[in-house]
C-alpha cells in the first residue's frame, strides 16, 4: 500500500539510525519530529521529515492536521489463543479466595486446559481471531503469543496450529511461542519429569518439522517447575532452534533468572519479585526484562519495580500478558498508562518500552517498533491530541483514531 501523511502534528519514535533496545537513561528521550510528513510505498515506511521537505507526488494522502502518528504497539507477551473464560475464578477472588487457592484446587491453568482439550481446532481459531481482531484496533501490530493451555500432545499442537493459521490470515506481525510447560497436568501429578520428557522428546521434534514455534517459555515457580527444569526446557529448546523466553519471579524468587541469562534467554517475564542480586544478573545482558502491569492490576499482586530496574540501568519492554486467568485484556494503551502510573514511568520511557523494547523481545526490532526508513508501516494514527503525554494520561480512553498494518488502514 502507497500512501503520504501530510501535516502530522507530531510524528513520535523516528529512529534516523536503528535501534535494538533502549536501556537505563536511554529510555528517557523519544525523539520525534513536529508538523511532519511520512511516506509509505509498498507498506514500508519509506520517507519521512519536516512538512516543508514533504514530496509533491500523485498518491493517496491523508491529512493528520492536529493528529499524531506513532508506531503500533509491540506486544511481546500474550496468551490469546484459549477457550472460554474463566469469569467464574475472578468472582471467587473477589470472594475472598486467591489465585493461588484457585489453582490448587483445579481451577486456573488446568481449568483453561480442559475447556481447550474439548474445544475442537476450528472453535479454537474462531474464538481466537475475534481477540487478535479486537487487539489490532487497539494499535497493536506486532504480537507474540503462546501455547500452555493444551498440556496434551494433541491440544499443545492444536494451540500452535490455531497460532500458525492467525500468522497466515492476518497482516499483523504475530511469533509463536511453545509453553507446554505452563502447569503440570493431572495425569502427570506425580511425574513432573515424565511431563517434561514427554514435552521434550514427543513435542518437540513435530514442532521442528512442521515450523510451529520461534520461542520456547515455561513457568519458573513455586508449585510450577523449578531452576532445574527450566535449564533441561531451555537446552532442549535450543536443539530445536527455539529462543528462550521465561515466565519468572511471578510469586517467588527461585533463581530463574540466573539460569535464564546463563541460556541467553531473550527476554524474562513478570518480575513481580526482584531481588537485588536478580537485578544484578540482568545487567550488561541481552535479555529484555518484561513487565506486565495488566497483571499486576487484576490480581492485585506488586507491579515489576520498573523504577529500580531502569534506574540500574536495564531496559524495559511492557506487554499485555492477555490470558484467561490472571489477565483478560489484551489493551496495551492501558498497559502504557498503568505503566506510568503505578510504576512512575515516564511517558516517553512507557512508549519506547511498548514499542522498539517489546520488538526486540519478539527478534522482530528490525521490522517494527520505529519509524525508521524500511521499517513496516504498522502505525498508529491518533485523534486530534495536544501532546504525547495525553496517551497515557487518558488511561481507559485509547486516543486511537485509525490503525494502519502495512500501510493499508484496518477498519
Ligand atoms: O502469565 N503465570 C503464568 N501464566 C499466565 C496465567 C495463567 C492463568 O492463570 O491462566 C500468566 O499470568
Ligand atoms: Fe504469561
């Protein structure tokens, strides 16, 4: 798709020279450019600039007079692909019972995993597509999602199958990730490593031939699965060609974090829980810490210590974690606006953290999460607004006004 932008108000995130990520105080500036142009041919951002150097071409325009445009959100962590809802568990909390409670007694991760095991491949899709859909008009163009609520061989498979079906019938950028250990299934109650062989040695190698996954994840706590399976996980994901990324330090520390940058993990996920010495690990590293605030607000647990962490000098990326248990919501402008709220984030650091970081959490910082030359043209185009800091203040209250993948507008 071929398009010009004339007369942007602000044009926000332009990267003349690629970025991977941003750490520490470089997370503090968000360049942009005022009363600007930006040009898209065949769905890349082709040009951009100052209003006065704007090309006087035939070709479709828009005029952003009052209105700002800046790349779509980069969701780096969902579990979007499940069946049902679990409306039912969120009445319980409110009634006094916890997440953890709930879980113990079959409900949680388990609960999702029958209602998928019966739900049949299409249903699954269906129900799928509608969330991807709804998440596209809320500006985000680039996404990660997971399996883990199939804890079968077959339901793993059908969760990763519905995931490559999406990545082919959608324009949004979208990686797949294999959590087949997210829980430990009842026919497997006393054999953790048996399920984890069986992951290994029975899952895997399908994944590899038919190209189901980039990523491979599992969930380092207490009750879950320990350090120690999460290194067999990781080595055995390597040998698939899958990159590590881990659920950790939700509820309690037990030293995931260590082993995780050991692997060369990409990214390290939740955090609710950081020691000093996990801080510590993650310095002068390659792994995108990755915080979850959505989370964090609809379980009522802490939120990731983002100030500490950035203020150590670690990067920071922001996802929506959506999933049917601890988060159904998949918006990450109210992630970007509880970031800045509950974790006093600045503006500009919440936007590059949902932006260039959560690209570079999903290998993809070379194709989204800028406005850089070459770059997709995966945009956002926002109502008429006075400044970028009325984003995240107008939390609940997108400022979206259009969303563009690949230059093409997504009604
Ligand atoms: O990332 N923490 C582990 N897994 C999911 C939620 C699991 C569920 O409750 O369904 C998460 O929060
Ligand atoms: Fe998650």
């Amino acid at each position: 798709m071929n398009v010009l932008f004339k007369n942007i108000k602000e044009l926000i995130q332009v990267r003349e020279t690629p970025v991977t990520f941003l750490a520490g105080k470089e997370m503090r500036s968000l360049p942009t450019i005022k009363n600007a142009f930006l040009l898209v041919k065949d769905g890349l951002i082709a040009d951009y600039g100052l209003m006065k150097n704007c090309p006087d071409i035939e070709i479709k325009t828009i005029d952003a007079t009052g209105k700002m445009i800046l790349p779509s959100w980069c969701d780096s962590h969902t579990h979007l692909v499940y069946a049902g809802n679990r409306e039912g568990e969120f009445v319980d909390r409110i009634r006094g019972n916890s997440y953890q409670e709930i879980a113990n007694k079959g409900g949680g991760i388990l609960n999702s995993a029958k209602k998928l095991q019966e739900t049949s491949e299409e249903d699954l899709y269906n129900q799928s597509k509608a969330r991807l859909e709804e998440i596209i008009q809320l500006g985000t163009g680039a996404v990660e999602i997971k399996s883990g609520y199939g804890l079968t061989k077959d339901a793993e498979l059908k969760m990763l199958r519905v995931i490559k079906k999406l990545k082919e019938r959608y324009p949004i950028q979208i990686k797949a990730t294999f959590l087949g250990a997210h829980a430990i299934p009842l026919a497997y109650k006393d054999n953790k490593n048996g399920y984890l062989q069986m992951l290994i040695a029975d899952i895997l190698p399908t994944i590899k031939r038919e190209g189901l996954a980039d990523f491979i994840d599992i969930f380092c706590e207490t009750g879950y699965f320990s350090a120690n399976d999460t290194q067999q996980i990781l080595e055995a994901g390597k040998k698939y060609g899958l990159i590590g990324k881990i659920h950790v330090n939700q509820f309690t520390a037990i030293g995931g974090i260590q082993v995780g940058v050991k692997n060369d993990v990409l990214s390290v996920d939740h955090l609710e829980e950081m020691r000093t010495e996990d801080i510590e690990t993650l310095k002068k590293t390659q792994t995108m810490p990755v915080a979850l605030p959505s989370c964090s607000y609809f379980l009522s647990i802490p939120y990731t210590p983002a100030r500490k962490m950035i203020d150590a000098g670690l990067p920071l990326a922001l996802a929506t974690d959506y999933n049917p248990g601890s988060t159904p919501s998949g918006n990450m402008n109210f992630v970007v606006a509880t970031a800045c709220i509950k974790m006093k984030m600045t503006p500009e650091e919440a936007i590059n953290a949902a932006t260039i970081n959560g690209a570079y959490a999903m290998s993809l910082e070379r194709k989204v999460g800028s406005i850089t030359r070459g770059k997709l043209a995966n945009l956002i185009l926002t109502k008429e607004i006075n400044s970028y800091h009325f984003i995240p203040y107008s939390f609940g209250n997108p400022c979206i006004e259009k969303v563009f993948l690949k230059g093409t507008e997504i009604k």
